[in-house]
C-alpha cells in the first residue's frame, strides 16, 4: 500500500530522526515530481518560491500514489496556478486575528483560553493553509516574547487552558518544551494543556519517548489536537505511533479542513472517521475553509458541507462524526454548521 520512499534523496533502509526529516524535505515541485513519477511543472514553481514555498517531508510523500496527479495528498502540497488567482471575499488576514493579539505571538480571543502562536515553523506547508499569510515574525519565538506571555498568563486568572499553535508547535525540540511546560504548570490557574499539531501525521516519528513522558508527567491536563484530512495520510506507521500516543494520558482529537476534490465526500470522510478511532483518537472539528487569498480552489459551499455531515450521521457512529464549524471574525466561539 505504500509507496517506495525515493532512492535519489537517500536510503529506504537507513532510519532517520524526525529531524533529518525535516532537513530533507522536498522543497521544489521539481524534485516531487521526480519522486513521484509526475510531468516536471514548467514555470510555475518560482511564483510561490518567495512567499510558501513547497515543503513535504517523505514520510508524507511515501503516502503519495506515484504518477497520480489527481492524489488527495499530493493536492494538499503542490502549488498549483489556481494560487494565483484571487477571488472576491479572499484575503489575507480573513479572521482578524491580530485584532486579538494581546502581545505578539499570543491570542486571547475565546474565553477561559490563551492561544500561543509558539513559532511559524511547519513540518509540512499545506496549500489551503489559513495561516499561509500569518506575520510569523509575531510569533513568540522569534518576538523574544515567552517571558512576557508566561507573565500575562499567571496575571489573568480567568484562563484555564493554554493552547500551543503555530506554525507547528512540535517542530520545536523534547527539551525545549519540556521547559515551556515547567514555566506553565506553576501557574495554578491552569488546569488543561492543549497542543495543536500535524507532526504525529506528517512525520510519526516526531512521538518520540520523550514527549510521551513529558505529556505523562505534567500536572496539566494534556490534549494533543493533530490533523489529517484524508484517510491515506494514516499510514501502518502514523498508525503505531498514533496508538503509542494515546496510551500516555493525553487525550488525542483531530482536526480536518473540508477540502474540494480531497475529502468532500462522505465515504472518505467516513473512512478518516474510522482509521482515526482506530488510533485512539476522536474526530473533533471539520472546518470550512477559511477565504484566505490563492485558497478559493478548494472551497466547499456550506450546503455540501452541511449535506456530507448528514450523510455521516446516518451511516455511522455518532462519535465518528466531527462537528462542522466555521471561524469568524468578531465572535467570541467558533460557529457550529451542522
Ligand atoms: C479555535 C480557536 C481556539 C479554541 O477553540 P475550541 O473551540 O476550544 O477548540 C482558541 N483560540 C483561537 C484563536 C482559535 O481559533
Ligand atoms: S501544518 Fe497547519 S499551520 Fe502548518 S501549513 Fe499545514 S495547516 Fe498550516
């Protein structure tokens, strides 16, 4: 079921760390092309070179049916000129959120939760991306601004939870957010500890020991939020290490974009449903596209989306259904769809 991992870039047979990885992503479409036994693209690669340049680990590429170049994966990573269209009502910042910032680098926009924007460093660049447009250089990381926000966490007594965003907040090593985790269990207020990924997807090895033991042995609460929209992406490997995952004490939920032409129909939303309870984790929010500009190609109407979640409901368990919602500016929760 998997296909080859690509000889040219280094051996099948060596083990690499999740971040060796990283430092040998694919990073032109030329050389995923070559990979995956596609027609070389002409042209069209410099365009998006600047500004999110094609990234995908091969861990995530091996998921990839070569010569396919319809392959939902393959439709999440590879710029396409459909990105250079813009379309009426897509923008750069469609949810205001630095209207929420509170420092750079942390949103305190719902209630009773801080959301950090750790870093704006991804293991995977993702083509429908509401964050493709994020002024990373806002993000804690490269603000300088952890100390400040740990001061305004233990000053606002209303918060219970903090959220760890992105960017991809396990890009960052075991040690270094063993740390982050110290600094915020101390602040009795908060009980809960929640990590938004994709990691555990696109690279299973970044479940490392290490992090298991760290999620074990925190005070807080520990809820790790991954992502996949497409049951391929949960492959034998994502699925030991997802299962290893949810041994420890976190509570493990996905999170999925509905995506036109990669999961907008009910039997692979179904099927995602099914390959992720098998990992021990639940299916949590399927999320409208958020109008960023160069996504209007993967836009789902509502009404489908709406459609697909009533198919679900009436083919499968109630708990493999994810709630359909949707962001928007200026309310203080997400809206539900369905
Ligand atoms: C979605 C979101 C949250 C958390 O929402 P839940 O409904 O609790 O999952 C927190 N902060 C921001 C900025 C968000 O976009
Ligand atoms: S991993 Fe998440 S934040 Fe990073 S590009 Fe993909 S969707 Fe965006």
């Amino acid at each position: 079921m998997i296909s080859p991992i690509p000889t040219d870039v280094f051996d099948p047979k060596i083990e690499l760390t999740w971040q060796q990885h990283i430092k040998h992503a694919i990073r032109t479409p030329e050389a995923l092309a070559r990979a995956l036994n596609l027609p070389i693209p002409q042209g069209q690669s410099n365009q998006t070179k600047s500004t999110f340049p094609l990234f995908a680990p091969l861990p995530f590429v091996s998921r990839i049916q070569p010569g396919n170049p319809q392959d939902p994966l393959l439709r999440q990573i590879l710029p396409t000129i459909d990105e250079q269209e813009s379309a009426a009502g897509y923008v750069s910042d469609p949810l205001k959120e630095q209207e929420y910032a509170t420092l750079p680098g942390m949103l305190h926009k719902y209630e009773s939760r801080a959301l950090l924007v750790v870093n704006g460093t991804c293991a995977v660049h993702c083509r429908y991306c509401f964050r493709r447009e994020f002024p990373y250089q806002e993000s804690l990381q490269s603000a300088g601004n952890w100390e400040l926000a740990i001061e305004q966490i233990a000053s606002d007594t209303s918060l219970q939870e903090v959220i760890l965003s992105g960017g991809d907040p396990l890009t960052i090593v075991d040690e270094t957010i063993a740390k982050r985790i110290q600094q915020l269990e101390k602040i009795k207020h908060l009980q809960r500890l929640r990590i938004h990924t994709r990691l555990p997807i696109v690279i299973p090895q970044r479940i490392t020991s290490q992090l298991i033991e760290i999620l074990n042995t925190t005070r807080l609460a520990p809820v790790i939020v991954v992502h996949a929209n497409h049951p391929n992406e949960i492959d034998p490997v994502v699925t030991s290490q997802l299962q290893l995952l949810s041994q420890s004490r976190a509570t493990i939920l996905n999170q999925s974009v509905l995506l036109r032409g990669i999961n907008d129909d009910v039997t692979t939303l179904i099927d995602l449903s099914q390959r992720l309870i098998q990992c021990g984790t639940a299916p949590y929010y399927l999320h409208q596209l958020d109008p960023v500009s160069g996504t209007q190609h993967f836009h789902v109407p509502i009404e489908r989306g709406r459609e697909l979640i009533r198919q679900m409901r009436n083919k499968t368990s109630g708990y493999l259904v994810p709630r359909y919602v949707q962001e928007q500016p200026g309310q203080g929760a997400k809206t539900i769809l369905d």
